[in-house]
C-alpha cells in the first residue's frame, strides 16, 4: 500500500499549524494559573525576545562558533579514522572501544574537567565536547559507507586497471557519501546541545547556555526562555543547512547515477 503524498503546501502548513496550536496551549496553561513560576506566557517571552534580540544574537553567535568549530573538527576527524578503519582491519578493531566509549561518555562530566584542562576563560573545553558529540554519529554513518561497495563491483574496477585512487572516487566516495552526510545532520543537532550543556555547566561568562543559567537562577524567566528560543533558532538553522546538503548530494548522486 503506497502512502499517501502530501502536496507541497501542506507539508509547509502542516508545522506552521501545530506551532501556533502548541503556543495557544501554552498560553492557556499559563492563564488557567496552574504553571509553575518560572514558566511565563509566550507572549511575555516574544516581547523580551525582541527588545534583547542583540543581546541574544551575540550569545547565539558564541554558541554557534562553539558548535559550528565542534561539527567541523569532529566530523574531519571521524572521516579520517573511518577511512582508516574501513581500509586496515586492526584499527578498526582499535577504534570500536573508543568510539563505544565516546558514544556513553556524559557531557556534563566533560565539562568541568575540559574548563580546569584548557582555563575557565578559553572557548576551547566547550568547543571540545561539541567535537565529541558530533564525531560518533559520523564515524559511525561514514564507516558503514564505505563498507557498501559489493565484491563484484570492485573486481570490475579492477578488471577495467582502476588505481586505487580511481575506485576510491569512482566507487567508495559515491557509494559511502549519502551515510556521511547523513552522519553530519544527525551530529549537527548533537553539536548545538552539546556546546549549550556545556555553557551551562562553566566556562566563560557568554554564550546561550551561560545565559540561561544566570537569567534562570535570578528568577527572570521570561528573558530566560528568550534565550531558550535563541538556542532553538541556532539548532533549527543547524538542521536546515545539513538537511539541505544531504538533499543536494542526493540529487547530485541520483542525476550522475541517470547519466550513466
């Protein structure tokens, strides 16, 4: 049974509906006066939204370094050691307990420990757990990537004098692409949270989470959840680049396969 496929302006409408839906029940569970204290009407929220929008703009801009130099380095390294793994069998056997290890390790116990390592002043300890977070997931999708070329199609590169080189690009890197940058949407969303527990656990006085923390704990809750909503607008801009560079390679992918 095929499913049914939604036209393009209801899958665009279909989120707008239930965003607007879940704010008016916020509201009306703050009306009805059964909140807690520090959960205040979304309007208030908007409101302090907009009047310290540059405030929150430069937090975001610190987390989403954070986070954005976290993806990069964790993804590059993740890459590499996958590539390594997939072509020398005992290193992959060396990799499985670190990455097993990388994937349970708490964040927030890195946290401290990376801030007394590096300074309480460096951005480099957040930075650090970012680059965890987001190196398992594309370790992970990378190396099941590479290992999805089947026997007969690398005996017909060989059969046509392929170099290595030549198979590798020709063949692996096509074939393990769509896992990579699968990986990298998924480490993306790990990266964001990952910088914002770590802000908020220490380090510099700046950054999303830092200021969720101080504003929280000084009983401003709307201007809190203000930023809340600056953290939320750095993850949704974190997914919606990723996803749109998966469906470019896709379609990349999918035209090259038409060619041919």
């Amino acid at each position: 049974m095929n499913a049914v496929r939604l036209p393009g302006w209801a899958r665009l409408l279909a989120p707008i509906v239930v965003g607007i839906a879940g704010l008016a029940a916020w509201y009306a569970f703050v009306a009805s006066g059964s909140a807690p204290r520090m959960l205040p009407d979304p309007f208030a929220v908007v409101t302090e939204f907009v009047e310290r929008f540059g405030l929150i703009a430069e937090a975001a801009g610190i987390t989403g370094t954070n986070a954005l130099v976290g993806l990069l380095a964790g993804s590059l390294l993740a890459i590499l050691l996958a590539a390594l793994a997939a072509t020398w069998r005992p290193v992959d056997g060396m990799t499985a307990p670190l990455v097993a290890a990388l994937a349970v390790v708490p964040i927030v116990a890195l946290t401290p420990i990376f801030n007394t390592m590096f300074g309480a002043s460096s951005q480099f300890g957040r930075q650090a757990v970012a680059a965890i977070a987001a190196f398992v997931p594309v370790f992970v999708n990378t190396l099941r990537g590479l290992r999805q070329t089947r026997p007969v199609q690398r005996d017909f590169f060989r059969a046509t004098a392929a170099s290595g080189g030549q198979t590798f690009l020709r063949l692996t890197l096509p074939t393990a692409l769509p896992y990579l940058v699968t990986g990298v949407r998924v480490a993306a969303s790990l990266a964001v949270i990952s910088a914002l527990v770590a802000e908020y656990f220490g380090g510099p006085a700046d950054g999303i989470g830092t200021a969720i923390a101080t504003y929280a704990k000084s009983g401003r809750a709307s201007l809190a959840w203000a930023f809340v909503g600056g953290g939320i607008v750095i993850g949704l801009v974190f997914f919606l680049v990723t996803s749109l560079l998966e469906r470019l390679v896709a379609r990349r992918l999918g035209a090259g396969r038409a060619r041919s």
